[in-house]
C-alpha cells in the first residue's frame, strides 16, 4: 500500500490488512486524548479529520492512545494504527500536531490505513514568504496562505510587509505610512494595509496551526514608498511619488540622519512589541546605490538598534560579512552576489542561514517559457526543479549545522487574485515542504502522492497548476 504523504515521512510501515473505516469516534477519541496536553493539535483533529468520516459505518471499539515522549527528536511523532487501537506519540506539542496533519491526509477519502511510521524533521525554520507590498493580499487570503503552509508541516510565515510599491501595516507613530503609502500597488489598485489588530489576530490564527509570523519591513533599500509619507528620511529630503513599477535597487534611506534613524527606531520599536515570534526581518537586500562599506556600517547599526529592541533579526544574504547580533538568520537568495565568505563569517560569528535559492525555492517564477504568470529571472522552475534539491549543498562553504532552515518565497509583481497565488503555489510548495522537512527522496513516489493532493485541491476549489511531469488522471 502507497499512501499519498507529503512530506513523506522518515519511515513507514504498512501491512496488506484491510482499511477500515474512519468515524465520528476515532476522531472524538483522538481529540479527547490529546486535549490535555497539546489542544492545538486537539482542536486541528476535530477540524480536519471530520472530511473522512464514514457516516454509516458501524460504531468501532477502538482504544485511542495519545502520550508525550520528550525522548523523541523536536517536532517529531510516531503513528500506530491499527483496526482496535490507534497510539500517537509525539516529542511535543508541535510533534502532535504534525502528526494529526499526516493523519488527516491517510483518512481523507474515509478509510483507516494500517500503518506505522515514524517522522521528524530535518530543519526546525521551514517557510513560505509572501511579499503583500507589491499586491495587496489582506487577512482573508493570508489565513487561507497559513492553512495550507501548515498543511505541509511548515511552521513559518514570513510576511514582505513594505517596499517601493507600498508600506502595509500600521505604525501608530508613524499615521502617513498608511495615509500615503499604502494606497497603491503594482497593478494600479486601491492597495491596503494590516491595522495592528488584524496582525495580532493572523498572528494567533496562525500559532493555532504551530505557525510563527516573521514580519518584513526592508531597509534601507526598497523603501521608495516609506518616503512618499516622510521625504526627511531620504538622501535628498524631496518629496516623491508613489512608485507601481517593479524595477529594484534605486531606493535608499538617508544613511545617517537623525530622522531617518528616528524613523527606523520608531518602525523596529512596533515590530518588536507587536510580534509574539523570536524574530522580525529588516530585508538589507539590493541596496544598490551604496558602497559596500556604506552599507555594512548600516548594517550593523541597524543589527544593534534590533537588539537594543529584545528582538532577534533576519537580513537577506548581503548583510553576510558585518558584524551581527547573535543568532541573526541570514537568508540566501541567489548565487548572483560572491557567496565565498558566508562560510567564514558562519564559523566567526553566532549566525544561521536558512535557504531560498532563487533558481528552486521562489515561486514566483514561471514554470515554463510561456506560463502567463511570474518571471524567469532565476529560473523556470517545474515540480522537479522545486523537490530534487539538497539546501546544504546549495551552501557548499557554510557548514551543515549552520543551515537551519528552508522557506519558499512569493513574490507578487503578477498574481491579482487568490486564484493567482494557488497557481503559482501549488504543486511547488509540497515540493519545497518535502525538501524543508528532509523527507527520503522518491521522486516517483512524491509524484504519485502529488496526484492523489490535486484531486484533493480540485474538491476544495483550489487551482493549481497541471504539470505534465506528474500523472494527473
């Protein structure tokens, strides 16, 4: 028996035994015995296993065991299924409720495989990014994003909440940002922002499903429409115009006035007390207009202003080689930039580097030449290109134990609509996910379960792109 697991887990074991059905009370029982200990996996039971269940199959005698084993690596589970009894073990809460989303997707079409696996993942940081400055995508499709990063074990939202095209969450210091410069984007729409109710709201509905929001606000490039609202922070101090062009590299903060870095405290400051994650992201990417040593010194400025805050940062790979705070994430996008002497700067310094190589983990690229969404910048990039890669081999100098982590990144110069995101989305992120989680590489195996969660996404109205490198029928 093959089931369609994605990820797939780390081992599994399934016998020739006959599926029984799923009712209303495995679910009860499983739900009640994890209520103590991990609700969130408890509460995910109930709302996603309820689809499989058989309606007028006959009532088992089922005994539901569900225990804590700290002994188990983090994050990871153990599932036992048998026809009279189910055991769930789990490493910690998390464990618990990854293992209910396995679980979700062995029972969706209503049938109990007899099965026993074991699983955990490779890398604790495992994310999708995506960019709401350039489109504006507001709570309603941001929940839905979050559903179904959690539904392939990803534990990390990165929101791309400001760049040249819009600034999209409130600053209460700073009224003009969501007055000025949110009120536009690349396709010449009405834009919008996230007032700091709605972030603390997705950012709970997102800790429901074990996921972290990490918060990007780009400096001190990509931050045209921050000086639409407040000119006096921009080298020339003139006033500007909104921008909805997609071209990058051209905008600057003033590096050392005292109102740009009065401006930076003030944005740092609320991102700090409003996020309930261990890290916000400050971007540091495509400064293009500095020199490099104007830039490290910036850097490192903005590192130490972040950590007068109690707060740990992330900056996208180019802050690699400047003296950072402890346990600062550096996240690498491309091979463009001379990558050498990240390796020597993850031996010198406490850092950690999560990966996101343009050419397989950005979703915004095409997937063929004539796909009428994203760019091919980086790559066209099809479900083969997004599974059949190794993150430590795509940093050959950093060492292995300082790779943390994977994240798919989205950006949003093409999508329009919900639609738009699912197309480029899907079927990349459970490729993305499988690598990020570290599952055992079967491409032939991960097609066939990729079939199997198209017919799901065709159920739930979720469109999706039909590579012809997978069997679809």
């Amino acid at each position: 028996m093959t089931l369609p697991l994605i990820p797939a887990p780390q081992t599994i074991a399934t016998t020739d035994a006959t599926t029984t059905p799923l009712t209303a009370a495995h679910v009860d029982s499983l739900a009640a015995a994890l209520e103590p200990w991990a609700p969130r996996a408890s509460a995910a039971a109930r709302r996603l296993l309820t689809r499989g269940v058989t309606a007028d199959a006959p009532t088992p005698t089922v005994v539901v065991d569900a225990r804590l084993d700290p002994s188990l690596a983090a994050e990871g589970y153990t599932l036992d299924l048998a026809p009279e009894a189910w055991t769930l073990t789990a490493a910690d809460e998390a464990g618990a409720f990854w293992a209910v989303q396995s679980l979700a997707q062995m029972v969706r079409d209503g049938g109990v495989p007899a099965v026993t696996l074991s699983d955990a993942p490779t890398y604790p940081v495992r994310g999708m990014m995506l960019d709401i400055a350039r489109f504006y995508f507001g709570p309603a499709d941001i929940r839905r994003v979050i559903d179904l990063a959690a539904s392939y074990r990803l534990n990390q939202l990165h929101l791309h909440l400001s760049d040249d095209q819009g600034w999209r969450l409130e600053i209460p210091s700073r009224p003009l940002l969501t007055k000025l410069s949110s009120a536009q984007d690349v396709a010449g729409g009405e834009g919008g922002s996230l007032t700091l109710a709605d972030y603390h709201e997705l950012q709970q509905y997102a800790l429901d499903r074990h996921v972290v929001i990490v918060p990007e606000v780009d400096l001190p490039g990509h931050t045209h429409a921050a000086q639409v609202a407040y000119p006096e922070i921009s080298p020339d101090g003139q006033e500007r115009e909104p921008y909805t062009g997609t071209e990058v590299g051209f905008s600057s903060l003033h590096l050392t006035s005292d109102e740009a870095w009065a401006f930076v405290d003030d944005v740092v400051a609320t991102l700090a007390e409003h996020t309930l994650g261990e890290y916000i992201h400050l971007g540091g990417d495509e400064s293009l207009t500095l020199t490099r040593e104007q830039y490290v010194t910036y850097m490192e400025r903005l590192g130490a202003v972040a950590a007068a805050h109690g707060t740990k940062v992330v900056f996208w790979q180019e802050a690699a080689g400047a003296a950072l705070p402890p346990q600062t994430r550096l996240q690498y996008w491309t091979s463009q930039f001379e990558t050498g002497h990240m390796g020597k700067v993850a031996r010198e310094q406490d850092v950690q580097f999560v990966a996101s190589p343009g050419n397989r983990a950005y979703l915004d690229q095409k997937y063929t030449a004539d796909f009428p969404l994203g760019l091919d910048w980086a790559a066209l990039i099809d479900v083969e290109d997004a599974y059949d890669w190794d993150p430590v081999a795509e940093l050959p100098d950093i060492p292995a134990e300082s790779v943390v982590g994977v994240e798919a990144c989205l950006w949003t110069e093409t999508p329009r609509s919900f639609d738009d995101l699912t197309m480029l989305t899907l079927p990349r992120l459970p490729a993305i996910a499988s690598v990020a989680w570290g599952s055992p590489k079967d491409l032939g195996a991960f097609r066939t379960a990729l079939a199997q969660h198209g017919r799901w996404w065709d159920e739930d109205g979720l469109v999706f792109y039909r590579s012809t490198q997978v069997d679809w029928d």
